[in-house]
C-alpha cells in the first residue's frame, strides 16, 4: 500500500514506519538486500521504486542466486544481470527459454549453440570477472563447460549439479583451463562416469584444495589419479559413489600427492566400498563412512585423525585407529564387528554400544594407552559379561571415573572400585540384587531392571556384596533389621549425591524413604516413570537439595519434611492424582507442578516466591493448605470448589504478593485483592459477583474473562477504584451488554474480545497506545478519545466489520484515512473533534472510504469551510459539517 505523509503532520513524533526513514538509510537498508527482495521493496511504493532503480545499489551488489525464482524467464535473468556488472557469486538454476532474436554479431562459441547453452554464453558475456559459479541446470552440456573455460579465467569455485549432458572429458578441459580453480563440485552428474581428474600437461599439477564428486560411478584408479595430480587437496567428497571397492593406498609415501594434505575425507554411502586403508595421511583430521553398508575393513594410521564417524555400517568387522588423535571413540549397531584397536594418547572416552561379538580380551588388549580414559560405555554387548567387570575391565583402566553397563542378562551382580564416581546401570534381565562396593560412587542411574526388587536395590546400596548374605537387612520401612551398620567395612555407596531410577517397576517407595536418611551426602533423587511407585516421604536427608518425580502414576503420597532441611526444588510432573503432598521446608524456592492433581495439597516455606497450581480443590473434602509470607505469585488452575473464605485465608497469609491468578472456580462468590498486588487475573468463575481492592491500590494489569455474574455497575466501580494505577485491562467474554463505557486516565493498553452482543463502545483513555477490538459481530458505534491516534497501536486488531459510525476525540491525526479504510471499511458517519483537518485528508477519507455518507467536523482547525457542503473524490458524494464546538 503506498504511503504518503499527510499535510500538517511535521510534527517530531518518532517514525512508525519504513517509508518515513530518510532516502539515506534506506539505501543503506537497501544495499543490504539480496536482486529478490530488492525487486519486492521495488514493487510497495512509487517511493521504493525509484531508489530501487538507482544504479548505486546495482553495482555494489557482489551475489547473484535465480535457483529459487518462481518464473525465471531467461530475458529477466539477462536483464538483471546486465545491471550488476560487479558480482563475484553467480548461482543460477533451470531458465524458461523465451523465442529467439536473430544476433548481427556472433561470437565463435556461439556457433551452433542453441538453448541452454547459447544462454549461459550470453550469461558469461556480461559477467566474465566471476569468482565463483554454482550451476543447478538440468540442460546444461559440455559447451557450456567449454564456455567458462574460455571466458571465466578468474574463476574460484564451481559446482555443477543435476546435469546429465557432461562427460568426463568435459570436466578434463575445465580443470586444465583454469589455472587458478581451487573448489570443484560436482553433484549428481549421471554423465561423468570414470572422471579423470589430471591436467592435459602431464607436467602440470592441479592447484584444487577441495573436491567433490557426488553420485559418480569412480573406480580405485580413478581416486588413485586424482590424488596424484592434486597435491594441495584438502578436503575429498566421494559420497554416493559406486563401484569403488576399495580406496587406493598404492601412492608411494616419497611421491608428492593429495595424501600429503588431505584432513577430511566423505564416503557417505558409497554402496561398492568394502575396504578402507590409509597409512600415510599425516593431515587428515575427519573420515566420514555413514551409510557404507558394503564396508567390512576400516583401518587407519594417521596420527591426526580426531574424528571417525561410523554410523550404519553394518557389516564393519574390523576397525583399527591406531595411531590417532581422538578423544572419542563411539562405535554403535555394528553386530559384526570382531576386531578393534584404538590408540590414541589423548583419548578419555570408549562408547560401545550393540556390539555382540567384541569380547573382553579386545577391549582390554586393543585398546591401548588406557591412562587417560576416564568414561566406558559397555551397552548391549554381550560377548563382555558382567563377571569381567571386576576381573579385568576396571583393573585395566585405572583412571576410570564414569562406567555405563547394560543389556545383559545375568543373575548376580558385583561392582567394586575405589575411583568410578558415577555408574549407569540397565537393561538387564534376571538381576536380583545390585551389591556394589563403591564408597567413591557420587552418581547412580538405574533404569529398565525389571527384576531388582526394592529390598534388594536398597540393601545393595547400603551393605554391598555383604547383602548377599542376607537380602532382608531391612524392614518395609528401610529401618536396619540385623546388628550389620551400613557401609561398613568399606561396602555400599556411603558418598552417594544423585540417585536416579527410570522405568524401575519393582520400585514402591516405601523401603527407599526409609533408607534415604542413610545416604548424608545425597542432593538429587530422581523417580521417573517408575509404575508402582505409591508413596516417597523424605526425612533426615541432611543435604537433599532437588527432588524430581515424574510420570510416576501410582503415586498417592509424597511428603518432605523439615528434618530435610536443604530441599530447594522440588519436581512434581505427570503425576495423575496425588492423594496427600506436604512439603515443609524453609530453603524451598522452587515448586514445579504440572499435570498433577491433588486431594490433600500442603506446603510451608519463608523462601518460595511463586506457586502454580493447577488441580487442587476439586471436590468435596479437599484440602489445600498453603504457609508461604514471602509468596510474590500465585497461580490457582481447576479449582472448582475453591471458596471466598479458602481465597481470602490464601491471600492474607501473604503479604508480598504482586500478582494473583485465579481461575476456574464454581463456588467463589467475592474477592478482595490486596494493596500490594499490582496484576490479576480472574478467569471462568461462574458465580463471582463482586471485586474489590485493598489500600494502598497498586494494581496496574487486570484481565477479567468470562465472569456471568460480575455485573457491568460492579466492573465500574472496579475500575473506578483503580483509575489512578491501571494502565493495562483486559475484558473478555463479556456476552449481554450492548453498550460499554471505559474512561481511564492513565490507561495505556486495551483488549476487548468476545463482546457479542456490544453495540456501542465508548474509549475514554487519553494515554491509550495499544488497542486491539475482536469478537464485537454487532458493534455500530465506537467513540474513542486520546492525546493522539498517531501514538495508537492497534496492528493487531480485526476489521470492524459492523461498525457504521465513529467519533474521535484527539488533536492529532496521523495517516487517519489508511487506517480508518482498514479497520472500518464500513464506516457511514465519522466525527472528528478538535483535530487538525485539510482538503487532502478529506479527499483521501472519501476516496478510500466508499460508505463514508457525512463527515462532521467540531473545532478542527486547518479546513477552511464553515457550514455545510459536500464534495466528490473519484465516484463518492462525501456530505461534510464544520461547527464549532457548542458551549465552547
């Protein structure tokens, strides 16, 4: 829509808008932009327009992409092109050939050239300083390859896709003819087939850093040449390539070539490769073989190789890393793998993982300089069993601090280590006990054991392989039952800090409270979707600092006391309905609930500032029970039987609240807000009837929404109350008024939805910048008031479909006409008062308003006319009134 300022708006208000900006930063904004959305700015405003076609703009552009044009007629192309005679990038992709203009002057390459080629010549004509060329044309052939050998002699970088007209010896002649080409791509190219990349001068050696031949048929001979003839490549994409078996390893290492200084190499899915062998690398950092599905033989000495990315290589049985510069080694799903040797003097980490035939005397003796390796994951592989745990895996790894074991199936389990500080334990079938001896443990995760019962994973914890003895240390309340202390003679977990348990069925919850009081030094537990867990009550946990239970939907009690004196955060999700939870702690400052209902709901804590409740309440004989003076936030949800006195008692037990969210309750009648609360929010409360506010008033932000009983003379008088601090009201669902009065001084933002039945709307808010109107169907008349519609922002408002007549009240009207067409398209009868209005204005309200019948003018200065009269923009009769104000 083009804009234009209206006469008598110079005034120094900031501008809202990008047309206002100055010609100078607009061509910096411009100069920004990509040819596309230069064309679109080009096409708002007869203003964009011409500072689009300023040739500066042009020339300074260095990019040219048309892969992405909706009709890229090759004309247009041309055209564009012929204006940015500067660009270093050209991208183009498919062209619509229009019909062609027979040419006086007919360059050599030109003859005999039709279609795609013929144009790219013309292309090449206008741009022949291009750096680097990105062709995605399905049409393009071996003249065009002959083209930018003879035109592009600046060239840099080219990649060539999705052509099926180019040959090997095209790309021949490319490589020979530019001298300086450092980047070749060449994608998907069904043509190139046995690519020979040399230079045609057998004394000549290529200057390519990077090189990618993508979907090409490639045989070891070919990749054998091409590492001969590019001594300074760096990075090799040979991805989804077919027919090489195996990558060359017959360059002598006293010959100079691409081995010398290659650090990446990409064999993603190349289907034929079965062998992998480089022993004279000495730069290359990243081999990829995702997706080799045919590899059975990877082995590498380079001792610089940091990364080996493995995944989906099915058939893998032998990888060797050795030497290597890895930190990581992560070896996933290779069910054939047998053979593994990994050296590397700065690895920390070993991650196996379903991987059935390695066996223990492979991991042990192939994996050398075992010294720094602090983290071992042993997941799904079977051929390692849990008895080699203590035997032999952890002697030979002396520094290791995190171990991971899982998907076995064994019947009795044994851990002793003096230096593992966390243990990850799973998947494990037939397992009927967890003994491990481990006083540096601080982090435990269980998860997916079916078979661990609760006795047994507690006496584990706490007397180690001396539980086997005796399973029944303890009683069903996790108090010791036999003369035996926990953790002594140096078993169990005594320094334990974070005890996690997912999917763990055979856990109730009552032997595991018990036995918390045991474990000092423990600041996290976590109970995730453990099935059967019915009740958790936490006492004498010394140093509990975060509890986190969720998905756990047996669950009907859960109690943390004050003999737990550090909890901090608590976690309660996913929970169904919770019968009982209290909550007593004074370090308490953050309660996350969610998705959870409660019968009986109790916390008390002087930290905890904010509290979100949603379920509580909801029948008859619930309970909620809140003791927090320092709440700021509180948010109730779903509380059907949520009472006056409950609310009052909630809301006078703390003093520092700001902000009150109440809703969804059948049996709240009235409300008094506290002084200090400064927003509130009041939601589907079928039965309230009154509101009031305490003193001091602070309340600035009020939302009332869908309130049947809160009767429009109670909603004044609310309002009335708080005129002095509201500058936010939010009124929804307000179904059976018709008409509505707001008039707030120092209001600043207005929401007004779901009047249904609202036909008349007065807004008396001087301060007001942000209205949005929506769901009024049968709104006629609005009358709105404030200092100035230029400072309104209403972007977020609906067209007022049924509005007819207007009156606005301000001294400034800025772009009324635009505004008013959008938003009133309607409108009949508009009144302005004490504005300033000119001829122009005037003619733009009736020549983008077509219904505007009669426009009234009271105290406007800048029109000239006193009386009445009438004028005719384009084909409308627009009837207008001038007056003076009576009584003024």
């Amino acid at each position: 829509m083009e804009v234009e300022q209206e006469e008598g708006d110079t005034d120094d208000w900031p501008p809202y808008l990008l047309e206002d900006l100055p010609t100078e930063a607009l061509l910096e904004i411009f100069q920004h932009l990509d040819w596309q959305n230069l064309m679109n700015v080009s096409q708002t405003c007869s203003r964009f327009r011409d500072l689009c076609l300023k040739a500066t703009l042009w020339l300074h552009m260095k990019q040219l992409d048309f892969r992405n044009c909706a009709i890229p007629y090759d004309r247009s192309v041309l055209q564009i092109m012929s204006k940015c005679p500067n660009i270093e990038v050209l991208c183009l992709g498919d062209v619509l050939l229009e019909e062609e203009e027979e040419e006086e002057d007919i360059d050599m390459l030109e003859t005999n050239l039709v279609g795609i080629d013929k144009f790219f010549l013309s292309v090449l004509k206008q741009n022949i300083h291009v750096k680097q060329l990105h062709l995605s044309m399905h049409g393009v052939t071996n003249r065009s390859v002959e083209a930018i050998c003879a035109k592009c002699t600046e060239l840099q970088h080219i990649v060539i896709e999705d052509s099926e007209h180019i040959n090997r010896d095209a790309l021949t002649d490319l490589v020979s003819s530019i001298p300086g080409l450092q980047e070749l791509h060449v994608n998907n190219c069904g043509g190139v087939m046995y690519p020979e990349i040399s230079n045609q001068d057998p004394s000549q050696k290529l200057g390519l850093t990077t090189l990618s031949l993508i979907g090409t048929a490639l045989s070891t001979e070919d990749v054998s040449t091409l590492l001969k003839n590019c001594p300074a490549l760096c990075d090799l994409d040979l991805s989804d390539t077919y027919d090489l078996t195996c990558f060359p390893s017959d360059v002598l290492p006293t010959q100079r070539s691409g081995l010398d200084t290659l650090q990446s190499l990409r064999l993603r899915n190349s289907r034929g490769l079965q062998d992998l062998t480089l022993e004279h690398c000495p730069q290359l950092r990243m081999v990829d073989v995702r997706g080799c599905m045919g590899l059975t033989s990877l082995k590498l000495s380079c001792p610089r190789v940091e990364d080996v990315l493995l995944e989906d290589v099915n058939q893998l049985k032998e990888l060797l890393l050795s030497p290597c510069n890895m930190v990581k080694v992560k070896v996933t799903d290779h069910a054939s793998l047998k053979s593994l040797e990994v050296t590397s003097p700065v690895l920390e980490s070993v991650s196996l993982c379903n991987c059935p035939l390695l066996s223990t005397d492979t991991l042990v003796s192939n994996v050398k300089e075992r010294h720094n390796i602090t983290k071992l994951i042993l997941n799904k592989c079977i051929n390692i069993p849990p008895e080699d745990l203590n035997l032999f895996i952890l002697p030979a790894f002396p520094n290791l601090s995190c171990l991971s074991y899982s998907g076995h199936a064994w019947s009795d389990v044994q851990i002793t280590s003096s230096q593992i500080d966390t243990l990850m334990f799973g998947d494990c079938l037939n397992v009927t006990g967890l003994p491990v001896n481990i006083p540096s443990l601080q982090k435990l995760s269980l998860f997916r054991c079916r078979d661990i019962t609760e006795s047994e994973l507690v006496n584990g914890l706490l007397f180690g392989n001396q539980a086997l003895d005796n399973h029944n240390k303890l009683t069903p309340t996790g108090k010791t039952q036999v003369t035996l202390e926990p953790f002594s003679e140096n078993t169990g977990t005594p320094h334990l800090k974070e005890l996690m348990l997912s999917e763990m069925v055979g856990i109730h919850g009552n032997m595991l409270s018990g036995a918390m009081s045991n474990f000092q030094d423990l600041t996290r537990l976590e109970l995730i979707n453990c099935a059967r867990l019915a009740q958790l009550s936490l006492c004498d946990c010394a140093n509990l600092t975060h509890v986190v239970v969720r998905s756990c939907n047996r669950l009907t009690k859960m109690v943390i006391q004050r003999s737990a004196p550090c909890v901090q955060t608590v976690e309660l999700k996913w929970c169904g309905m919770v019968e009982h939870f209290s909550c007593n702690g004074n370090r308490l400052h953050s309660l996350s609930v969610l998705a959870t209902n409660f019968v009986h709901f109790s916390v008390s804590s002087t930290s905890l500032t904010t509290l979100a409740l949603t379920g509580v309440l909801t029948q008859t004989g619930h309970s909620l029970t809140v003791n927090c003076p320092h709440l700021t936030s509180l948010s109730l949800q779903k509380c059907d039987l949520l009472t006056t006195v409950q609310l009052r008692h909630l809301l006078n037990h703390a003093a520092e609240l700001i902000a009150v969210d109440v809703r969804g309750s059948s049996s709240l009648s009235s409300l008094e807000v506290p002084g200090g609360v400064k927003t509130c929010y009041l939601m589907g409360h079928r039965k309230l009837q009154e509101i009031s506010v305490q003193h001091p008033i602070q309340l600035s932000r009020i939302t009332l929404n869908n309130l049947p009983k809160f009767v429009p003379n109670q909603r004044m008088t609310l309002l009335k109350a708080c005129e002095d601090t509201l500058t936010v009201l939010d009124l929804r669902a307000i179904p059976g008024e018709t008409n509505l009065v707001i008039q707030l001084k120092n209001l600043e933002s207005l929401t007004l939805d779901q009047g249904l039945y609202l036909d008349r709307l007065e807004i008396l808010c001087p301060k007001l910048t942000y209205l949005r109107i929506q769901g009024c169907p049968k709104l006629w008349h609005l009358t709105i008031e404030l200092d100035r519609l230029s400072q309104l922002q209403i972007t977020h408002s609906s067209p007022l479909l049924a509005l007819r007549s207007m009156e606005l009240h301000t001294s400034r009207v800025t772009y009324l006409a635009k505004v008013i067409a959008y938003y009133c398209p309607k409108l009949e009868i508009l009144k302005l008062y004490k504005t300033y209005v000119t001829q122009e204005m005037i003619n733009k309200l009736g020549s983008l308003i077509p219904t505007l019948k009669k426009l009234s003018l009271y105290g406007c200065h800048g029109y000239t006319s006193i009386g009445c009269g009438s004028v005719n923009p384009g084909s409308t009769s627009l009837y207008i009134t001038s007056q003076d104000i009576p009584g003024s």
